[in-house]
C-alpha cells in the first residue's frame, strides 16, 4: 500500500528525514533535492564538490540527495526521477529502490540523455520517494546482519565492489 501524505508528514516531523521541509510533501511522495557532492567517471577530478554542475549530452553522474533519510523497519521506498525533468531527458532508470531501515544520504544515478547541457544545482528538486508498506516487518532488515553495505552513507557513494559487472580487459 502507497503511503499518504499524513503518514509521509508524520514520518518527516519525526526524524525521518533531514532537514525536513513541510513544502516538499506532496500526496503520496516525499521530494528530494540535491546534494552538492559529485562523481563523474568523464571528469578531472572525478569525484568534487560544486555547488553546481553542467551535465553534458551523454553524461552520466552520481549525485547525491541533500536530504539524510531514515527508512522505518516495515516500510520500502520506490525513488522516481520528478517528471518535469525526465520530460527533459535527464533520467534515473538505474537504482531506485530503498530497503526497509535504510539510513543515510540517497546516491542518484542521472544521465542525460537529451540534446543539451543541462545545469544540475544543489538545492534542486530532482525525485521522489514513494512510500510502500510491507505486509509484516522483515526477519531482518538492511544494515540488521552486518551486510547493509551502504548503510550511513554521506554523499554520493560509488558501487562497493566492481564484481557485480565486471571490466573488460581493454578497461583495465
């Protein structure tokens, strides 16, 4: 079940996000908005922090929420690009799902995909958590046993282990 925006206010008014700001409640989402911290695999340095950044046609990044968010133990989130700027072509198709008990800083995945530098800033409003609640609490929840390899994270957060998609030899 998508949670509502009563429960979604509840949930912020307690700690479950930092900082929390009442205008970024919508229906049945919470906004979020973006950091200041950047990797970019095309860039020198890869890894920065700028209040802003052009990204270019083509261009992925990893971007950072501005936001710390606090999953409870029952309830996912299913992260959404804001629609306004996949109408631009910028996307989010990758990793958009939080686990129950999440702690930390989302870590974004944006590609652009259109035909135009497009200027990313922090303070942005650039997706959204809907809220789905589990039909009972999990034996365990992330982070529980020691595995929540991104548990706590601060900024955007690179994969923790190449071996999910390995490089070719030539990459090396």
């Amino acid at each position: 079940m998508v949670k509502a925006d009563h429960w979604i206010q509840s949930w912020a008014e307690n700690g479950g996000v930092t900082p929390y700001e009442p205008e970024l409640v919508n229906p049945a989402s919470y906004d979020l908005r973006l950091g200041g911290h950047w990797i970019c695999p095309t860039r020198e340095p890869e890894e920065f922090k700028a209040d802003e950044l052009t990204l270019f046609p083509g261009e992925v990044v990893l971007a950072t929420s501005l936001e710390e968010i606090k999953m409870p133990r029952d309830v996912v989130g299913d992260l959404k690009l804001k629609s306004s700027l996949g109408r631009l072509w910028l996307n989010h198709s990758l990793s958009g799902w939080i686990d129950c008990n999440f702690q930390g800083q989302v870590t974004l995945e944006l590609n652009n995909l259109g035909p135009h530098p497009r200027k990313l800033s922090t303070g942005m409003r650039v997706a959204q958590i809907v809220f789905l609640q589990m039909e009972e609490p999990p034996l365990k929840a992330y982070g529980e046993d020691g595995t929540g390899h991104y548990q706590g994270q601060q900024g955007a957060t690179r994969a923790w282990s190449d071996n999910f998609f390995p490089k070719t030899s030539d990459e090396e």
